[in-house]
C-alpha cells in the first residue's frame, strides 16, 4: 500500500488505522441503536404561501444516550455503504406509515402528508416497490399520503428501473419528490419520462437568493419549468422573509425551512399553527 503523504512505501499507516477503526465502531453502533430503537423521526412542517400546513418531511434523529440527538449528517454516509442503511429505511418508512395511520385518526391532522427520504441503495433492492405496497397494506396508511423523495442523481443512475417502480408506486397513489433539484447536471429531459408529483429546489440555490444573481435566474427557471410542466414546486431552506418573498412573487407552491419550522418532535409538529394569515 502506498501511503497518500511521502513517497515511501509502508503497510500500515496509524491515523487511517484511527480512521477505519472509528468507522467499524460506528457500524457497530448504529446496529445497536437500530436494536435498541434508538433512532426517531423529526418533522419539518411544509406550508402554502396562505400559511396553511399541507404536510412534513420526516427527518432521520438518532437518540444517542451519550451525545444526545445526532443528526443524519455524522452517520447517513457510513450507513449508505453498507446494508445497515436498508434496515434503517425500512424503519424509516414503518414509521412514516404508523404516523400517517396515527394522524388519519385526527380530524385536523389526517390531510397531512409526510415525505420521506430514499436512499439509493434501498431504491435499487429489486423489491423495493413491493416492500412499500406490503407496508402500506400492513399498516393501513394511505398511500396518497405518503411521498418519497428521491435525489436527482438516484433517479438517472438507472431511468429504466426507475421507471419501472415508480410506476408500480404511482398506481397505488404513493407520490414523488426530486430532492435537491438543480444540483444535479443531468439534462430535463428525464422530467417528462418519470412520473413525478413536486421538485424541492435545492436549498444552496434558496440560500443565495438576492446575494448571487446567477441563483436568483436559476430559481426563477426551475419554478417556471416546473409550473409549465404542472409539477408542484416547494423551496427547502427557506430561512428569510426576503427569500420566502422571492419565491412567492415568482410562483413558488411550498415552503419548507427554519424561517417557518424546524424539524420538531412529532407533538410539537401537531400543534403548530398556521403561520400566516390567509390574504
Ligand atoms: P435533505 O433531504 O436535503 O433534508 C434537508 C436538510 O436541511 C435537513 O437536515 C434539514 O434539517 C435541513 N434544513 C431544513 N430547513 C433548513 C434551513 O432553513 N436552513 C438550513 N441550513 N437547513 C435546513 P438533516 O435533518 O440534518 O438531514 C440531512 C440529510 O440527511 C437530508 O438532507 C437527507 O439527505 C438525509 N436524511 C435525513 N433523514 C433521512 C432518512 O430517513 N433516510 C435517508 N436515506 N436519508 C435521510
Ligand atoms: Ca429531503
Ligand atoms: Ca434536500
Ligand atoms: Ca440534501
């Protein structure tokens, strides 16, 4: 093995020795904690711009009883190398599906819909598709209510299997989201060929609004591209008013960020108000 630094040869080498020791330890972690039921689902309310709460995207929390609440940040990408993130998944989309049968209880909860995050190693198991009807049947959660949100690059790394299952999902009425749209550097034209529900434009785009031109334009582009395509489209990231303005005066459907609620125990997200009042 060559090291990265210096240009000798040597066969072992203590900090990434440090580094893949951590990893292993962290692997063995999040198995225990799957184990234990350590991990919990945030909500982040999503709202209209007349403030009504339309629904949420369920964010994965890790309750660690040392650190306290750790964030998918340090963990998702050591899970989505190995299998751990596809049980992990199925525990994810379980709890969604308990949670919408929970608010389906509720006269003013049971219109809310919940988004959850795919990853892609999950997506691509040959029975992915199934595994999300037989949830749905099991728990009895409506399927209408339930969105996946599949990233761009997911999405393209194979269009044809793709294709295949969201097919299979859209005709139980199970909705799609493209997460972080725009990041991608993909052509549209796959848009057309998928049947999709809404786009989230990314939230590095929603950050720079009124700071960096070029993203101001490409804002404007994806909303115009997505109303002419009839898509619904929502803003991830939204912390400002002047960003929520921007986006509001060029057409912009949904709203999702800290400015209007931060991912939040699901108690909290049952109880929020509408955030503005109607026009
Ligand atoms: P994402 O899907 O793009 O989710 C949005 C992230 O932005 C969330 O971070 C959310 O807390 C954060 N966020 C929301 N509003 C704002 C805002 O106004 N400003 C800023 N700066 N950030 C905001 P979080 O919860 O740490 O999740 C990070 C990523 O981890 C997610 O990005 C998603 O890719 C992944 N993830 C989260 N939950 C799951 C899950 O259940 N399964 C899988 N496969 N991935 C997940
Ligand atoms: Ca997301
Ligand atoms: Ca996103
Ligand atoms: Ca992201």
């Amino acid at each position: 093995v060559k090291a990265a630094h210096g240009n000798g040869l040597c066969f072992f080498d203590p900090r990434m020795q440090t580094a893949i020791s951590q990893r292993v330890q962290l692997e063995t972690d999040l198995q225990t904690a799957l184990v234990l039921q350590q991990f919990k689902l945030h909500y982040q309310p999503q709202y209209t711009l007349a403030g009504t709460i339309v629904g949420a995207e369920a964010l994965l929390r890790w309750q660690h009883p040392e650190r306290g609440l750790v964030t998918p940040g340090e963990f998702i990408a050591v899970a989505e190398e190995s299998d751990l993130i596809v049980a992990m998944g199925d525990w994810v989309l379980r709890s969604a599906c308990e949670q919408l049968v929970a608010w389906g209880r509720e006269a003013n909860l049971c219109h809310l819909r919940l988004s959850i995050n795919v990853s892609a190693r999950q997506f691509r198991r040959p029975d992915f598709a199934q595994q999300v009807i037989a949830m749905l049947q099991q728990t009895g959660a409506p399927a209408h209510l339930l969105k996946l949100e599949l990233t761009e690059s997911l999405m393209l790394d194979n269009v044809d299997d793709t294709i295949a299952k969201m097919h299979q999902l859209r005709t139980k009425g199970v909705r799609f989201s493209v997460d972080d749209f725009g990041t991608g550097y993909s052509s549209l034209a796959y848009l057309t060929r998928l049947p999709l529900h809404q786009i989230k434009i990314d939230q590095s785009f929603v950050r720079n609004l009124g700071v960096r031109p070029t993203d101001d334009v490409i804002v404007q582009t994806i909303i115009g591209m997505a109303r002419n395509l009839e898509l619904e489209v929502i803003a991830e990231g939204v912390e400002t008013e002047a960003q929520k303005k921007f986006l509001a005066l060029h057409g912009c459907d949904l709203y999702q960020g800290y400015l209007l609620g931060r991912p939040m125990p699901v108690a909290d997200l049952e109880v929020q108000p509408p955030l503005w009042p109607s026009p």
